[in-house]
C-alpha cells in the first residue's frame, strides 16, 4: 500500500470512528434523560455530521 492511500484509509477510518462517538453521545444523553437541546446532544449530532461529511468528501475526492 502507497503512504498516500495508508493515509487516505486512515483519515476515513477516522472520520467513521468520529461519526460512531456521535452517536454513542446521541444514546447515551437520550438514555440518561436528556433533553432535545442538551449540550451533548448537540455536540454528538456535530461529531456525527463532521465525520460523515468527511469521510463522504474523502471518499469523492478519491474518485475523482
């Protein structure tokens, strides 16, 4: 494997591992009676956004 598509591979594992912990943050504040505009709520829906995003963008760019 080329260090470029190491390094490719890895961001987007990263970027899927950074969306996972938004959605354990998502459960967890849900779980723990949390309200709809909690922080962490908030927070868990930007880590998920964030990582999907870039893993979508990485992903397009590698097509391209």
């Amino acid at each position: 494997m080329l260090p470029r598509q190491a390094h490719r591979t890895i961001l987007i594992w990263l970027s899927l591992v950074m969306a996972a912990l938004g959605v354990v943050l998502i459960v967890q504040t849900l779980i723990g009676g949390g309200g709809v505009l909690s922080a962490r709520l908030l927070i868990g829906a930007i880590f998920v956004a964030g990582g999907v995003v870039r893993a979508w963008v990485l992903a397009r760019r590698a097509r391209a």
